[in-house]
C-alpha cells in the first residue's frame, strides 16, 4: 500500500489558499536618493535608496495591516504548511467553522478598507505638512484607484492525487509522474507533521520549564508563566487532534496526556498549590521522557 493511500489526505483535508495585501504607502524620492548618494560621494548612482512614506504619522493603514497579521495567525493555527507557495493543509473536518471565521475576517477587512478610502483625501491633505519639502501631491493614487491596492482572497481546492494525471504521454512516462507526486505527497505530509509535533513539543518544554521550581537562598521561588500555557495548551491539544490527518498513535498519545495533565487545572492554581503543579510537571514531563521526534 502506497504512502499516499495509507495517508488517505485526498479525502480527510483540503488545500488553503489565504491572500491578502495592504497599499504600502511606499514611494521612492529620487531627488532625496540623489541628494543622499552625492553628499555621500557614492560612486555608484545606486549606492542608496531613499523612500518615503506617504502616511508617515498616521496608523490607519496599521489597523489594517495587523488585522491582516492576525488573520495570517489564524490560518496557520488551522492548518498544516503544505507548499513554499504558501498553500495550507485544512482538515475537512473544520472547513464549516473555517470557512465561517474567514468570510467574517474578509468583511471586517474590506470594512477598515472603506473607511480608510472615506478618510483618504483627507489624510493627503495632512501629509502636505508632515512630508515637508518631500510632499508631491502625484505620488498619491486618487481615491478612485486607492482600493484597488488592497486584497484578500481565500481559495480551496482539493489535495491532488497521483489518479490526477490524464494526459497523453505514455504509460512510462506516465507512471514515472505518478510516483513523483505520490513521493511529493508523502514529503509534504511529513513536514506538514513535523510542523504540529514541533508545536506539541515546545509546549510541553514550555510546561516543564514554566513549571520548574527554582530554589534561591534556600527559599523556593515559582516562575512566572501567562494563563496562555494552561488555556493555550488545551487549544493546542485540539487543534492537533484535528491536524493529525495521518492518525498517528505517538502524537495522539502525548496530545491525550498533555490534555489530561491540564484539564482541571487552571493558572492560579499552578501558581499557588506546589501539589498541583508538581503533579503537572511531572505528567508532563512523563510525556517528554516518552516522546521524541
């Protein structure tokens, strides 16, 4: 049985393709370059660059770019990377709640989008002074182009399978592209798990080291760790169930312990009963000593 079947990932997940892009508000000043590259006594005309930024002082364009930001965290805490393009691996079983998170980020996106094209003749205004001498009202598309510099797009297809190959080149050669994809395939699967044991992984460490009791002049002193390590771990311990599209027992395993290790536990209490929290470390690291990738 080939890697690909065994892994079955045509049917159990799909492709993701997130994009999204901000106006950069970037422009290069020539004459400023020049200025900088001859007081400098450069030789080479391209000894230095000199952009501006067109909103400097303003965040407008910030809120817009973080909410990019954070909606790229989300998808890749949804999904497993799949290729250098930027494609992701989602499993079928969460695209309802998926797909329903990513149309609300696209309406609150396209949302900062309009209102920063409503402001936008005004905040040209503003920038004659904060720019100086460096303002040139041409560098600015007009209001009617400003929204076309923004984007955001969500796509899905489905994973390829070897079976996908129909065209006419021979049986050899068409065998020999079967067993390439199928190879690929496996090698993207892989990678795609090393990416969310890495993840389990560096909690664990995090537990354990977060957990640790440090003894200063005799006196036991607890590290200071944020409510995300028990509150995130749990959602960690989900989202791999989720993401091991391959089923794998060890991972499925140490996912189980970590997620029993904190469930009736909260971060209080882990830093204020030495009990509990010794109780934890050690389940914790139990786990560690048992698993290694």
């Amino acid at each position: 049985m080939t890697t690909t079947t065994r892994y079955n990932i045509d049917t159990c997940s799909m492709i993701v393709e997130f994009n999204a892009s901000v106006w950069t508000a970037r422009k290069l000043d020539k004459t400023a370059t020049d200025e900088v590259v001859h007081s400098k006594n450069a030789g080479a005309k391209d000894a230095a660059r000199v952009n501006k930024h067109l909103l400097a002082g303003r965040n407008e364009l910030d809120v817009i770019q973080k909410h990019v930001n954070a909606t790229r965290t989300y998808v890749y805490s949804m999904t497993l990377p799949w290729s250098d393009s930027g494609q992701r691996l989602l499993p079928t079983s969460k695209f309802l709640e998926f797909n329903e998170r990513m149309d609300e980020e696209n309406d609150k996106f396209w949302k900062l989008v309009n209102d920063f094209v409503d402001v936008y003749p005004s905040l040209i205004t503003a920038q004659a002074m904060a720019l100086g001498d460096m303002f040139n009202r041409n560098d600015f598309p007009s209001q009617a182009e400003i929204a076309a510099k923004f984007d955001f797009t969500v796509g899905f297809l489905p994973v390829p399978t070897f079976g996908d190959f129909r065209i006419d080149v021979g049986n050899e050669a068409q065998k020999e592209l079967q067993e390439k994809l199928e190879s690929l395939t496996a090698a993207r699967v892989d990678a795609a798990m090393r990416d969310i044991k890495e993840k389990l992984m560096d909690h664990l460490k995090r537990v354990s080291d977060r957990l640790t009791v440090d003894y200063i002049n005799g006196e036991a002193v607890t590290r200071k760790f944020h409510n995300s390590l028990v509150e995130g771990g749990l959602e960690l311990c989900d989202m791999v169930k989720s993401l091991n599209i391959v089923g794998d027992a060890q991972l499925e395993a140490a996912r189980l312990g970590l997620e029993k290790a904190l469930l009736n536990v909260d971060a209080k209490e882990l830093r204020t009963n030495s009990h509990t929290r010794a109780d934890v470390k050690s389940q914790v690291d139990d786990i560690l000593s048992k698993f290694s990738w």
